[in-house]
C-alpha cells in the first residue's frame, strides 16, 4: 500500500523509486484516480 499524501506531495519522487525498481511511473494516473475518488460516498451510497 502506498500513502497517497505521499504521492500528492512528491510525485516526482514517487516514480523515481518505482523507477529503481523497474517499474513505470505511475503517480499521474494514481493522482487522477485519487481526485475523481474524492468526491464518490466512501459508502458507495451517492444520494
């Protein structure tokens, strides 16, 4: 598990790691999914 405040504040950093491990940079499209989560009910009961 990641720590999302983490990824919002050094994105940069973020892939540089997944970088290190072979892995793509990702923290784009973790930031994009995070801000359209944020509005949805936790619950998933919007209304």
């Amino acid at each position: 598990m990641h720590d999302i405040r983490f990824i919002r504040e050094n994105p940069a950093a973020f892939d540089a790691s997944l970088s290190r491990r072979g892995l793509a940079p990702m923290a784009a499209s973790l930031l994009a999914l995070d801000e359209g989560a944020a509005g949805e009910d936790p619950g998933g009961r919007n209304g």
